[in-house]
C-alpha cells in the first residue's frame, strides 16, 4: 500500500511521535521513509548577513537525523533531505518529486485568531498534497516510553530480536533512561531504553 513516506519534521519537540507513527507503517508495508526538513526562507533572509546561516543548515541536519536514527533503529530504509523555500509549498513539491504514497505530518493544532493570522502549514499540505496526508497531534514532550510497562514490552522486544528469552521482572525509571531487569537460566540483564527514540542497548 505504502512504499514511500514521506515525514518533514521541524526538530519541535513531540516530533518523536510523529515518527514513531510513520515508522509503524513503514513497518507493516516495507515502505522507505523520506526525511524533510525545510529552511524557511523568510527566516533566513531575515538573518542573512548576521552569521547565523550555517546554525540553520546544522539543525536541520540534526532534526532530520534524529528521525533518521529513529527509522534505522526499526530497521526501515530511511533517505534525508535539507532543503530551502517556504516549509509548506515545498514539501508538497518534494512530495511529487519523489512519488510519495503517503506524508505523515505533525501539526500544532492551532485554531481560533492564531490560525487566521498565522495559518498552519499542516492545513496548507492537506489542501495542496498530491498524496494522502497524516496529520498527528504534536504534544507537549518528546517522551515517547511514558511508563513502566512501554518499557518493559520494548525490552522484551528488543531480547526476543536478540534471541535471548529472558523473563522482564522490572523496569526503573531513571534520569534519561529506562533500565529494565530481565533474567534467563541464572543470566542477568540490563536493558536500557531511551524515553525519547525507543533504542535500547542491552547488557549482560
């Protein structure tokens, strides 16, 4: 159904679910996942001259390959791209450019004065988009793993990929992690998850 997804992303916390939504579909069809991120060229003109150019450049690369890691981290094909012009009008045309099937697209859900004055560019995509469009919710965190049980199925997840099938007993809550306990036949292990991505690392 889906072979090609495209997913812009703004680096605006909450993006995180935006691709964990995206990366569940290219999961279930096999689909590569195409990562945007847009320099808006009204904002750089207005620090043209000031030396802040190359900060736009560097945070797009890191807002498209926070997402990128996420993908590769599932084991789905990622592609990424930094591009300038104004954020909506052209991720449509990256859209047609590469045939996509499918943008998943987060969006603030601004409503009311603020829409009328601001607009929002996930509205602008929806109207103009050669493809269907998947408009999800930002909120208010990047933390995708929320509890202990999130964690817990992650970690077992990640063992069962590795072979191990070692019982899940607990998982803590630390700092910027989740570190889950699990045992098989008298080994131990420590599973560390990443509230934000989902990766794990595993530790005998």
């Amino acid at each position: 159904m889906y072979e090609r997804i495209l997913v812009p992303t703004d680096g605006s916390v909450g993006s995180a679910h935006v691709a964990l939504q995206a990366i569940d579909l290219a999961e279930t069809y096999g689909a590569t996942i195409h990562v945007l991120h847009v320099i808006d060229e009204k904002v750089r003109g207005l620090v043209a001259g000031f030396g802040d150019e190359e900060e736009f450049e560097a945070r797009g690369r890191e807002a498209a390959e926070r997402v990128a890691g996420m993908a590769r981290n599932h084991g789905v094909d990622v592609v990424t791209a930094i591009e300038d012009g104004d954020p909506a009008q052209r991720i449509v045309d990256y859209a047609e450019e590469i045939d996509a099937d499918l943008i998943v697209s987060g969006t603030h859900g601004r409503s009311g004065v603020e829409r009328r004055l601001i607009g929002s560019v996930a509205e602008r995509i929806v109207r103009k988009a050669p493809c269907p469009v998947m408009t999800v919710r930002l909120p208010e965190t990047d933390v995708t793993v929320e509890d202990e049980d999130e964690a817990m199925d992650i970690a077992r997840k990640a063992l069962a990929q590795e072979g191990v099938d070692a019982a899940v007993s607990a998982a803590e809550r630390q700092l910027s992690v989740w570190v889950v306990d699990a045992e098989e036949d008298g080994d131990s292990y420590l599973i560390y998850v990443d509230p934000v991505t989902q990766r794990t690392s595993i530790i005998t």
